[in-house]
C-alpha cells in the first residue's frame, strides 16, 4: 500500500472539525433556529480544556453537555468555544478546544459526526456517524432478557432495541 503523504485523514478530521466550528459560530451569532440542539462530548482532562473542579470531580474522563434552551455567552475561536451553562444550578464557564471533541450529535436532524481525539489519534479519520452520548441518553429497556448462559455467550443483538432519540422528548 502505497504512502499517504497527503494525509487525507487529517484533512477530512479538520474539515469535519470545521463544520462544528461554523455550527457553533451560527449559534452564537443568531442562536438556535427551530428545534436545532446540541448534544457534545469532549475528554475533560484534554489539554485546553477548562472545568471547574467540581464538575472535574463529576465528570473525570469525559463529559456531555446540551446546548438547548439555557446556556449563554457562547463564544467561538479558531480552536475552541467557550460557554455558560447551570449544573444543579450552579453557574458554571467551560472552555472545550475543538481537538477536545469525541462527538457532536443534532439530534433534531438526526446528524452527528464522531472524532478520534487529536491528540490521542492524529492518523484516525473522524467520521460522519450519528452518535449518542451515553451519558446523557435515557436508561432504555430491553425488549427481552438478554442471554445469561454460562455455557453460551449472547449473540450480538440479542435483548436490544433501536431506540430514536424523538421518543422520549416532550412534544
């Protein structure tokens, strides 16, 4: 296989990484047109990125946060935003670098893109796949019990339900 000197993978990670940028841009600029919401997973402990230690605390490896109804001063950079959000009412600011970003999910459209994490993955490709952060989707139960046998494993699937998103919120 022939050497990529190109390096397309970055190309396409920083391209993708710009389309989050202008989305954000958007949003600050004009807030969030129709049902538009952001669901956006980052490394806590990434270079750049700044919590406070409560939520440090709270969310040691990696954190969602929602960018819906209530958040404020978002300001976007060249390689990160920063914006205002309430955990258990209490004001919080985060700064979350753009190479900080696991993924980004629109779930208003059904659009998401999942990122390798720069500094963890440079030669990884970031993909555009619909993503769901695991920390912030509800507890879904299962159609069925999945398998519990000792002398067989489960088969992938079985137990599990496809689950959208528009199910559980509030119309």
């Amino acid at each position: 296989m022939a050497t990529d000197h190109i390096r397309y993978d970055v190309l396409a990670r920083d391209a993708l990484r710009g389309v989050l940028r202008r989305v954000l841009t958007d949003a600050a600029e004009h807030g969030l047109p129709g049902d538009h919401h952001f669901f956006i997973t980052f490394l806590s402990t990434a270079d750049g990125v700044k919590l406070s230690p409560r939520l440090l605390a709270q969310y040691p490896e990696e954190m969602t946060i929602i960018l819906q109804h209530q958040f404020w001063d978002l300001v976007v950079t060249e390689d990160r935003f920063e914006v205002g959000l309430s955990f258990g009412g209490v004001p919080e600011r985060l700064v979350v670098p753009f190479a900080s970003i696991k993924s980004f999910l629109d779930p208003s459209v059904q659009f998401g893109l999942q990122f390798e994490p720069s500094d963890a993955g440079a030669e990884a490709p970031a993909k555009n796949l619909p993503a769901v952060p695991a920390a912030s989707a509800p507890p879904v139960p299962a159609t069925e019990p999945a398998a519990e046998s000792k002398d067989e494993p489960a088969r992938p699937g079985e137990g599990a339900e496809v689950v959208r998103l528009d199910r559980f919120r509030k119309k």
